[in-house]
C-alpha cells in the first residue's frame, strides 16, 4: 500500500503504552488489514472503554438518530458510550478511570460531517479532567490541496458546523484538531500519530487503502466527493438519494422536469461533470415510495471537480425552474450563511466570495499542516 493510517505507524503508538485508554471510534476505525483499532487496543494496550458517534460504535444506525448504546460491550469486554445520545459530550462519570483519549475515525473532509465535532466536544471535555488526547491520524479522501465554500457564519454555529470553516476544508482530522486546539484556545494536551505516505494531492483511491463507508450513506469516495455540494439538499424538500443506491449523486421530486433539468446543467460546462436525467423511487426518507425526477452526477474528473459550486448551481438550477421549493433553516447551516435563501446574494456572488475566503483559509492553516506535497 502506498499510504498508511495512523494505526499502522506501530512505532509512534509506543504513546500508548501504559496508559488506561478510552477510544472513541467507529467501523472505519480499521487497520490496513481491516482489524479493528479496538481489537488491537484491547489486544496490545490497555482499553478500558469506546464511545460511539453519530451512527454508533459499528455505524448501524441511520443519520440524526440518537444511538443508545450498551453499557458494556461483551465482545470487547469493555464500558461503552454513546456520545450521539442523551450527551454529545462525555460526561466526567464517562472518563473515570480513563488516562489516555484515543479518537480513530475516518473522517470526509466535509465542514457539516459531525465526527470532527464528537472530537472537539472530547477535547473540550478531557482538558476539563486533564487528560490528554492522541489522534490516530487518518488521510483526508478529498485530499489536502483545495478547499470550498464560504466561511461559517458563526450565528449559525451547531453540531453540523461550530467553526469558521469552509464546505471543504482540506485538513486530516489530526490537523483540524490542532488548528482548533489553538485558534479555538481549546488547550488540550494534544498528540498525533501521523499517517505514513501520504502528501495534500492525494484523493482517497489514489493510497491503496481499502474504502470502509464512514456512514451509511456515503458508500464511495464518489458520494464523498460529491456530499460536498449535494448535502445542501439537506436543507430543501427535494430527494437526495437517500433510500438509493446512489446517495447524494441522486437528486430529484415529483414534480421536476428531468430532461430540461439535466440540459440546462449540461449547458453550463462546469469541469468534471456530466449531469444525467433519471428518474427513482427512494424506499426510504424524503418521497419514501414516490416516484422522482431528477439528475445524477456523473464525475469525469475528480481533480477538477467542484462540489461546491456544482451543488450550488444544482439549487439555483432547480429553485429557478421551481420556485415554490420548500428550503429550511437547516440549507443555512449546511451553506454556511442566510445569504442565499433570503435572496441577499446570488450564486455568483456567493462562489466568488467562497473562492476568496476557501484559499485564505487555506493558507491560514498551512501552519498546522503535517503533511506536504
């Protein structure tokens, strides 16, 4: 293999030696020859108890449902700990015991993917109990070379988005964490297992390491790459491929005009892509047995490829042609900004300002990078 996760630079995890471990985790927390970083804690080190994010310890639970997890897992034999539950954050009964916290998930890259919050909150809190926290460093499947999108607005700061970061923010989970801990003034006593070959132009398929879905509905780096931009659909009434095989690639309604939709977007020549009218029945979430009309993306090119404004042109493409589309509060959080939805900027406007503030930001973090080109 070309690269390697933290959890396979087996010298630097010496800093985990005695030391009574917690982990939070999930089923991308995997080594290269897909053990589980749990199984091999428990096995060599000293673990004493996993939490859980979104979607649970084995990621078998759907998005924005609260997970309740056993208080003890047999197969590990270890306390376990939901923290997508009653408590996002954990609880000081929670880190009792508890002298190391270990975080190993594999992260997409993207500003409203909520892991990379389940770890601030934990680094908020082990800092509260002096504990300090080792991230086992894992690629960024987007690379680490381009970032997208506007800023967050810090007013609209949640759980899908509490810093003032872009869409795409072109960092490992490891350098996001350090950029927090100290622009954050988080002060938690922070180490890194850094990951072995891998350099900022790398995309996920491009490492030879094997893809493990983070959630249920991103099975491929495709539908990675694209949640970029078509997670906005979060935010409106339309279908985004939820209940399909193709989520977020598949966007659609009742009512949409495929073909027109399809050609309009074609017309527009954005790099990297090709849009396809088509026409589906998601079997569950929004229009749960409804058939729809609507568009897949097709990536030509992932390295010129921009999610971000592909999915905005995608919206406006669509709101344009339908204007009596329902979008929410939730579209605010996931853009970043109200400027859209209150017809305060247009597009344009708003890829010209994410394109300025995405690159300021990029070179603004190339401090914390541990990674180069």
């Amino acid at each position: 293999m070309k690269t390697l996760n933290g959890i396979d630079n087996t010298e630097a995890l010496a800093i985990l030696k005695g030391k009574k471990l917690g982990l939070i985790t999930n089923p991308t927390g995997m080594n290269a020859m897909l053990r589980s970083t749990a199984e091999i804690l428990k096995a060599d080190y000293d673990l004493c108890a996993v939490y859980g994010p979104e979607h649970g310890i084995r990621g078998d639970q759907q998005a924005g449902i609260g997970v309740q997890q056993a208080e003890y897992d047999e197969e590990l034999g270890v306390r376990c700990f939901s923290l997508y539950g009653k408590t996002r954050r954990p609880t000081p009964e929670m880190l009792d015991g508890i002298e190391m916290m270990v975080y190993d998930i594999q992260d997409v890259g993207a500003r409203f993917y909520t892991y990379i919050y389940t770890l601030a909150y934990a680094m908020e809190e082990c800092t509260k109990a002096g504990i300090p926290v080792t991230i086992l460093d894992r690629v960024n499947p987007l690379g680490g070379d381009t970032t997208e999108g506007i800023l967050l607005n810090p007013v609209l700061h949640s759980f899908v988005g509490e810093y003032p970061i872009p869409s795409r923010y072109g960092l490992t989970v490891g350098e996001f964490a350090r950029y927090i801990n100290d622009t954050q003034h988080i002060g938690c006593e922070l180490n890194v297992v850094p990951c072995l070959g891998w350099n900022r132009s790398m995309l996920y398929d491009e490492t030879g390491l094997p893809w493990i879905m983070p959630s249920p509905n991103i099975p491929t780096l495709e539908s990675a790459l694209v949640y970029i931009g078509t997670c906005l659909f979060e935010g409106t009434d339309l279908s985004e491929g939820r209940g399909t095989t193709h989520p977020f690639e598949l966007i659609g309604a009742p009512q949409l005009d495929a073909t027109r939709l399809a050609k309009e977007l074609n017309a527009i020549q954005l790099p990297g892509i090709l849009w396809r009218a088509v026409h589906f029945t998601p079997t569950f979430s929004k229009h749960q047995g409804e058939l729809c009309h609507g568009i897949q993306l097709h990536i030509t090119d992932k390295n010129s490829f921009r999610p971000f404004e592909a999915g905005l042109h995608l919206l406006d493409a669509i709101r344009q042609q339908y204007p009596e589309i329902k979008m929410n509060n939730a579209l605010d959080r996931l853009l970043g900004d109200t400027t859209y939805r209150a017809d305060q900027e247009t597009i344009q406007q708003l890829i010209a300002r994410a394109n300025t503030q995405s690159t300021v930001f990029l070179e603004a973090t190339r401090q914390y990078w541990l990674y180069h080109q």
